[in-house]
C-alpha cells in the first residue's frame, strides 16, 4: 500500500508540475514517409485567412537560438525559413515557403521565395473539422536545405514592408517575388544543423505580430521549441497562456510536430 501510495504522489507531482507551461510528447514517426515533417497548427477560434497570417518559423543554422516573433525589430535574427499561410492574390488556400538570408555586410534579413510544388507540401486546411486547425507535410531533406541565393535575374523578396516588419512581407508584397535559379541542393546548405528551432507566429495583414508560442505570446524572449530531425518524434503541443488574443482566430492554442528521419 505504502509503494502504491508513494507511485500515485508522483503521478500527482507529475501532472502538477506540468501545469502553466508548454507539455510535449514524443513518440514514433509511422505516419509521415522518411525524410518528411508533419506540422499542425492550431487556433481559438476559426482560421482567418484574409485577415491573419500563420507562420510556422524555423532556425536550422544550428546556433541553438529561438526565432521570435520579435524579428522586426531584430532584423529576423535567427530566422532561416517560414511557412506563411494566409494573404490576397490567392496565396491564402495553400502555405508559401520562404527562405532568409543576410546579403554581405547587412544587419537585416532578406527574403527569398521559395517555389513549391502539390507533391513537395501536402496540404489539409481544415484538419480537425473545426475550422481551427490546418496540417501540412513537407519534403524536410529537399525543401529546408535550400541554398542561399546570390543573384538572380529578378528581384528577390526584400520587400517594401521589410523596414517596417514582417516575416510575411515576402507573402503579401506584390508582385510575388521570382525564384533564383539556383536549384536547392543540400550541397550547399543554408545550415547544416540536425536540430532545428521553430515557432509558430500569427500576424496581421501587414506583418505586424499578433500572438507566438510561449506564455507571453508575441513578447515572449524565453520560449524554446526545438526537434532533432535525425530522430522519429511526434511533439504534441499544448499552449498554457492567461493571454486574450484579440481576434481569437490569431490566438495559437497548440498543434503538433511529427518528424521522420
């Protein structure tokens, strides 16, 4: 009885101690193909897509840092590439793929559009049914190993909007920024890391920040979220926040990463 007891006091602790932040879990990879990363992201209340913009960040440079949804003032320091789902010129039904990089000498961000295809990023916008979740799955080994472009024969996403903001600048600037022709090879990585940082941001239309992970949402300099992609995980992600995102479509509730190496 003493021993039971005892099992019971830590479960207790257990689930205590998991109250108030950010709970994760980690399981097989089965239900991705090799080399692939299943990203699921949820809100509040029903997606917003003319009006919000969901951004799914990653750092894979291999620094250690968190990219966060602060980068308009830090000149999108630790950002590597984003997702952007959301925005006008029918860019809003199906995620844009951006890639960023410091020109030589710059303290600030550049954006690169990445071009994608339906058989790279398999897209679901309403996975759960409810209107307030969307799942994508993406080609990790071809798509995040992109190389930084060095010049093309038209203008790369340097937005107007970059001085003023936003890591979806590159998704709303018109008109829509041509690829590089340098094809992606993982030859020639933008960072060779095996553990990669993301985030999940939303935004206004304009880029301006809205809510992110983390207990203090958009302000929040302490969160950290990372997956060792040479590793199977599946990371269920539970947002504990006492933050009122206003409009609840851009409050970030949670979602889930699952990686298959």
């Amino acid at each position: 009885m003493v021993r039971k007891f005892g099992l019971v006091v830590v479960v207790l602790s257990l689930m205590l101690a998991a109250c108030g932040r950010q709970v994760t879990g980690l399981g097989g990879s089965g239900t991705i193909p090799a080399g692939q990363m299943l990203i699921r992201f949820r809100t509040l209340a029903p997606l917003d897509l003319n009006n919000n913009r969901y951004l799914v960040v990653f750092n894979t440079t291999g620094n250690g840092q968190e990219p966060y949804a602060n980068g308009f003032i830090t000149g999108f320091v630790n950002y590597s590439f984003a997702f952007v789902l959301g925005g006008s010129n029918g860019l809003a039904q199906f995620p844009q793929l951006y890639e960023y990089y410091f020109p030589q000498g710059s303290q600030r961000a550049n954006t690169y559009y990445v071009p994608l295809t339906p058989q790279q990023v398999q897209f679901t916008p309403n996975s759960n049914g409810n209107g307030t979740e969307f799942t994508f799955t993406f080609q990790r080994t071809a798509l995040l190993c992109a190389p930084v472009p060095i010049a093309s024969p038209s203008p790369t996403a340097t937005p107007s909007s970059a001085a003023t903001a936003t890591p979806t600048a590159g998704a709303t600037a018109a008109p829509t920024p041509t690829a590089s022709p340098l094809a992606p090879t993982c030859a020639t990585l933008n960072g060779r890391a095996t553990r990669w940082f993301i985030n999940f941001i939303t935004t206004d239309p304009s880029g301006a920040p809205i809510d992110a992970l983390g207990a203090s949402g958009k302000d929040d300099v302490s969160f950290t979220l990372s997956v060792d992609t040479t590793l199977a995980s599946d990371q269920q992600i539970q947002r504990a926040t006492q933050l009122q995102i206003n409009p609840q479509s851009a409050q970030i509730t949670g979602g889930e990463i699952i990686n298959s190496p």
